[in-house]
C-alpha cells in the first residue's frame, strides 16, 4: 500500500497533454487492423500470437515524432492502446471460430456469414473492456509493487526512451519490409519452397524438417530459449519416437483414424492420424492443468472484483484517477447482453445470455489477474477455452441441443468466452502502462473500446478471406488450436475420438507436469508439425546466444536484445501482411489455364525453383539480417 500512496507517474495529474486525439485514434485504428489481420494469419498457421504493444508503440512513436513532428508521450501510449487491441482480439477469435467455417464446409452450408463472425467477436471484445474497468483499482493501483505485469511495464519503458523512438522504429519497420518481400518470394513466386521436408527412409515412420519463414524465427526469438526449447522437445517426442513406434507397432494393421494400412502411411499420414489426437489430449489437459494451478489466484481475484463493486474505493477526482462512469457500464454490458440473445448463431435465450456474461465475467477477472503475474504470453486462455467448451457442450446435449445446432452453438459461447479472456487480459496490460505514465484511465478504456470495435470488423472480413483461399485445417492454415477445439465438441457431442490416443496425450502432459515442465509449450510441440518447432527453435538459440555474450557493456547487450525483438516482431508483422495479400491472390479469378492470380505469379509451375538448398540459404540469410539490425548495429554506427 505504501508503494502505491508514493507513486508518481512520468506525467502528472495536473499536467494535460494531448492525448486522446484524431491522430493517436486514427494510427491506432490503424495498427489495429494491421496487428489483428498479422496475427490472426500467424495463429492459425502456428498456433500462436505475440504481443503487440511494443511495436505499436514504437511505430506510433516513429510517425508521430519523427513525421508528424509532435512530442506527447501520452498520445503514443494511445496509439498503441488501441493498436494491441486488434491482436487480442485476433488471438481470441482464432481458437474458437474457424472451427464454424471447418463445419459449415463438412455439411455443405457454405460459410458464416462476416456480421455473425463479427458480432460473436465484439461483443465478448466489449464486454472484455467492461469488466475490466471494475477491477484496475484493485490490480492496479492497490497492487503496485505486487503484481509486476511484464508487457505492460515493459511498455511503459519503450515509451519513456522515446528519445530513440525514430531509431527503433526504422528496426520495427526494417523487419516487416525484410519479411514481407521474403514471404512474397517464397509463398507468393515460390522461388523456393518455405518447406524443407525429408522422411527418415531406414527410421520409418519418422520425419525431419523446418519451414523457413521469418514469423518463426521471429516468434522463437521472443519467446526465448526456454520456451522454444520446450516446444522443440516436444516434437522430437512425436515425430523422432512416438511415430516410430506407431509404424513398427502398427504394421500392415488398419487402426481408425486412419482407413489404408499404417505401413503404407508416411510420417505426415501417422502425424495426422494419430498423433493430432495425442496432441489435442496434451494440449487439453495442459490449459486445464494450468487453470486448476491458478484457482488460489482467482479465488482471490474474484473475491477483489466483487468487492470492487460496492466498496467505496472514492475517485480523487483527478484526472489520473478517472473511469468510465458506472451508468454507461452497465449500458454497455446490457446492450451486449441482448446482442448476445439476439445474434441468431448463439442459440441461448435471454437467461442464457446472462449466464454467459456472469461466467465471462469470471474468466475476465481471472486473465486480468494472471496477466499481471505471469504475463500476457503465459495466460492459461486456452484452458479457459477448452473448459467453458467442455461445460456449454454438456449442457447444450443434456437440454437436447444436439447435433450442428448445438456444436455451433457451443463454439460461438466458447468464442465470446475466449475473446473475452484475452482482451481483458491486453486491456489490463495497457491500463498498467497508462498508471506508470501518468494517462487518463477513462480516456484508455474509451480506446480500447474503440480498438476492439476496429478490429471485431476487419476479423471477420480476415478470416473469411483466409478460408476462401486455402481453409482451415490444410497445410497453409493448419489452425491448431481451432483443431483441438473442434475435437473437444465433436468429442463430447459425437463421442466418435479415438479416446485412447487423446488419454494418452493427458497422460504424457501429466508427466510432463510432474517433472516440473511448462505442459502448454511441450503440449504444443507435440501436436504441431515438427517442421515449425525447428525454425522456432533456432530463433530461441540466437536469443540465447545474445543473453550470453560477454562482449560490449551490459547497456549495449540489453539494446541489442532490444532491437533484435522489435525486429523480429516486425518480421511477424511483414509475413503476416504478405499472407493476407496473397490469399487475396489467391481468390483472384483470371482467365486461361491459371485458376487465379496466385497460380499466374506460381514460377515453380514453371519449371524454375531453388529447391531445399536456395530455402536453406536464404534462411541463413535471414539469420544474418537479425544479427545485422541488432549485435551488428553499434560496430555500423561507430
């Protein structure tokens, strides 16, 4: 308490800067729609997303410093206030709605239609920003000192350099510029291919080989050594051991899933067969466990959030003390409670709209709480997911919703949930950036309203987009964690899993756990293609690399480490531009042989490829352009 009553922030209450204003409103939409369309396609192609707060600030201090030539450090915080807002809501919307698009095409009804998609997104975004708004007082400002939220904070400590903001932002946009012509090489001319595979010929069963694409190097290097280094471990144990073994076992037998002979089946046909289900089992079991390790913490949190409401927590009236006014809360959460009962795919009636909203109303308290202790990229929202599927899904077949009707309806509850959960949790995050800085609490929330409303529109038009061009579930957009949500639903609904191989999965993330590893990570390697732990592997070595070197002074360690990040996420921001751009391509209708434009720019369907040496090269290179930007920048400058 006492670290709260002595804090004072960069900007004091009595100090009015500009800070809510049509530049930082209309940049922030801007990165908004950027970050939420990259990070919906890196989701779904890797399962994962990265924060967005950073390099939004850091952009937003490039343009308006070093362009627009103006000095508010509060109207940076803006932008990237709303900015992050369109990666929360991508990384929400990714777990749970693709799986109506996988649906719809199996029964042969087309697609969703965008207003549904969107509508199923905004409200769990708005209500997200609603709930929140309740609890800053008592995870913010009562915790201080206690809860260190690390993006947030970190976020805050960009902002306040923003002497250097012209400097590091030319990184950020260094690596989108690098990465996108890199994507548009390989997947759109396809020079060579973004994927080395080789099959273990004399280890039958098994596979080796790394997609060489920025946005995984990328996502190792931020991740770390550690996390990467879990995940890589976990698909060893699947393609180097378990599939192996399933080959030898298995023989000339036919073992459901499958319908030929597993000795006929190459290590994609035994990946895809059976250890997805051994994955989904790990995966599921990873977010529960992590959920159940957190019940103190939200037992706790929940108890603050409650109490938040009636305790007389008196405003001081002044400006780094102001919220949005209880009345136009309550509006908010009522007019999003009748959407609720009135979106037409969400087959609950207006008690059931209320029980989603109390229980999202959990989640939220629950991410915003765990945000602040462990950080954004570690929020168990995925085992939210998964139990808020796993309970609509009973409940829905115990009153007789069956079948398509009640599949989707349990994926569009456990959508608002997840949405939910995440943008609480980036909203926490912003608000803790905003009290180190000195911003105006209301004028935040008001922001990252208008973020979630941005972003709520452009995902359903992305992922529409996405599905037109090459679907869910394929090569190009595996979307794992889509995936696992639709076996869980069909799994409670059907009961057609292959429970064996799901148990088994639970039961190797059980010893995973007992052994003291983070299950999430290894869960996620185990399931997805090793091919993509490879590449984040390697970005988590550089990293590793940069942490342990001894040469230059602690300051210039710390700066490259710095830039390698901000140019690694604008790597994952530039390939998922490209993406985008190229499913565009790829819906383009053109006369002739070539079926659209994506075909047309095809040079490998004529004949010229690099082959598996050229990706191998230009993956050094890439390598070679992150040492550049960032251990290699101070000995340029000199």
């Amino acid at each position: 308490m006492s670290e709260e009553k002595n804090f004072k922030p960069f900007v004091s209450a009595d100090r009015v800067m500009p800070e809510f204003t049509v530049t930082s409103i209309l940049l922030g939409i801007l990165l908004a729609v950027l970050f939420g369309a990259a990070n919906a396609y890196l989701g779904l192609r890797v399962g994962m997303t990265v924060s967005a707060s950073i390099p939004a600030a850091v952009i937003s201090m490039g343009i308006i410093r070093m362009i627009l030539k103006k000095d508010s450090i509060l109207e940076n915080n803006m932008v990237q206030t709303i900015g992050s807002a369109g990666e929360s809501v991508a990384a929400g919307a990714i777990f749970t709605l693709p799986v109506i698009f996988m649906w719809m095409k199996e029964w042969g009804e087309g697609a969703p239609s965008v207003v549904e998609i969107a509508l199923i997104a905004l409200t769990g975004g708005v209500l997200g920003v609603a709930f929140m708004v309740p609890l800053r007082k008592a995870l913010i400002v009562k915790e201080h000192g206690v809860l260190p939220f690390p993006e947030g904070t970190a976020c805050a400590e960009v902002l306040l350099a923003g002497e250097e903001g012209g400097s590091k932002a030319t990184t950020v946009f260094a690596g989108l510029g690098l990465a996108a012509g890199y994507k548009l090489i390989t997947d759109g001319f396809k020079v060579f291919p973004s994927e080395v595979h080789y099959e273990i010929t004399p280890y039958k069963g098994s596979g080796f080989g790394v997609d060489v694409l920025p946005a995984l190097l990328g996502v190792g290097y931020i991740c770390g050594p550690k996390i990467s280094s879990y995940m890589f471990a976990g698909g060893i144990l699947s393609w180097l051991i378990i599939m192996p073994l399933i080959s030898l076992f298995g023989g000339d037998m036919v073992m459901f899933p499958a319908t030929v002979p597993i000795s006929e089946l190459d290590s994609f046909g035994i990946w895809g067969n059976y250890l997805r289900y051994i994955g989904a089992g790990a995966v599921a079991a990873g977010g529960i466990i992590s959920l159940v390790k957190s019940l103190p913490l939200i037992v706790k949190t929940f108890g603050q959030a409650m109490k938040s409401f009636t305790d007389k927590m008196a405003s001081s009236g002044e400006r780094t003390d102001q919220d949005m006014p209880m009345p136009i809360l309550i509006s908010i959460v009522v007019v999003m409670v009748l959407a609720i009962w009135l979106v037409p795919v969400i087959p609950v009636n207006l008690l059931g709209a209320v029980i989603i909203t109390v229980f999202g109303f959990f989640f939220a308290t629950v991410s915003s709480r765990l945000v602040g202790l462990i950080g954004s990229s570690n929020n168990p929202v995925s085992g939210m997911a998964i139990a808020t599927l796993l309970l609509s899904t009973i409940v829905l077949k115990a009153t007789g919703m069956i079948g398509e009707p009640g599949m989707l309806g349990a994926i569009a509850i456990g959508s608002i949930i997840c949405v939910m959960a995440a943008i609480a949790g980036d909203t926490s995050q912003d608000l803790k950036t905003g009290y180190l800085l000195g911003a105006t609490p209301k004028k935040q929330q008001y922001g990252e309203l208008i973020g979630v409303v941005a972003s709520a529109i452009t995902i359903g038009g992305v992922l529409y987009l996405l599905n037109a061009a090459w679907g869910y579930g394929t090569p190009e957009l595996p979307a794992p964690q889509a995936m696992l949500m639709k076996m869980v639903v069909e799994g409670v609904m059907n009961g057609n899993l292959p429970w064996t191989l799901v148990i088994a999965g639970v039961g190797i993330a059980v010893v995973v756990e007992v052994l003291g590893i983070p299950v999430l990570p290894f869960a996620v390697g185990l399931y997805l293609p090793i091919h993509l732990s490879v590449p984040i592997m390697v970005g988590g070595v550089i990293r590793w690399f940069f942490e342990r070197r001894k040469k230059g002074t602690e300051a210039e360690r710390k700066d490259a480490i710095d830039r390698g990040i901000l140019y690694t996420s604008g790597m994952i921001a530039g390939e998922g531009i490209v993406g985008i751009l190229l499913a565009v391509f790829a819906i383009i209708p053109m006369k002739g042989a070539a079926a659209n434009f994506g075909a047309f720019i095809d040079l490998s369907a004529r004949g010229f490829s690099l082959g598996n040496i050229g990706s191998l090269f230009f993956f050094a290179l890439l390598i070679l352009s992150l040492l550049k930007f960032s251990i290699w920048h101070k000995a340029k400058n000199k």
